[in-house]
C-alpha cells in the first residue's frame, strides 16, 4: 500500500503554526465587535486546511470545501445546542472548540475564508 497522500508540507506547516498562535491571540488577548467574531472565524477555516494540507495531498478545492462543510456541521451542532445536551457547557476548552452559540454570521465567515483559501491557491499556481 501507497502513502504517496501523506507527506509533510513545511509551507502549509509553518502556516498552521502561525494561524494557530494568531488564534491563540485574538482568543486571549481581543475581546471587541469585528476580529474575535468575524477574522477568528475566517482564520480557523484557513487554519483547519493548512493543517490538511500539511500533512495529506489533497487538492486544494477538496480539501478547502471539505472544511467548510465540516464548520458548517460544528455550526449546526451550535443550533442544536450539543454543549448542553452532552452537559458540557461547563468544560470551557470543549465548549470553545465545539463553540455554543449559532450564527448565520459565522458561516459567513467560514464562506469567506474559503474562496480566500481558494483564490490564494488558485494564484499561487498561475505564478
């Protein structure tokens, strides 16, 4: 069996090191109306696909679509309030990750940081 998929890509790595640290940031460091709701969450989807990218060759619309439909899911969880429902509201950690409050704004968001993933991409190629 074949693992020409899974490979480490240093560029989508080091990417998913400084998304991640900027998101750390933003979470601990800004509470305001515009970055904490609206770039955070632009940031994760960018973030989540350059984790996949790190790791597994998977064309860049896959991979990037993928991870809008799985925010939308974890958003969907959000309408269904699983926090609460698995009591778990009290875990701020899991809480954070699986997040407890729906909004139209956020899948927005994950919508934008898609076609930013995939206009970056797609000129990174005709370069």
């Amino acid at each position: 069996m074949s693992t020409n998929w899974l490979t480490l890509n240093r560029k989508y790595f080091y990417s998913t090191v400084l998304l991640f640290l900027i998101e750390v940031y933003i979470a601990v460091f800004i509470d305001d109306q515009f970055i904490r709701p609206l770039v955070e969450d632009v940031l994760v989807v960018i973030l989540i696909y350059c984790f996949i990218k790190s790791f597994w060759k998977v064309r860049p619309n896959v991979a990037a679509l993928s991870v809008f439909v799985f925010a939308c899911v974890i958003e969907g969880l959000q309408y269904l309030n699983l926090v609460d429902r698995l009591g778990l509201r009290q875990n701020r950690v899991l809480a954070t990750i699986l997040g407890t409050t729906f909004d139209w704004k956020d899948i927005f968001a994950y919508g934008l940081g898609t076609v930013i993933i995939l206009v970056w991409e797609y000129r990174s190629r005709w370069r």
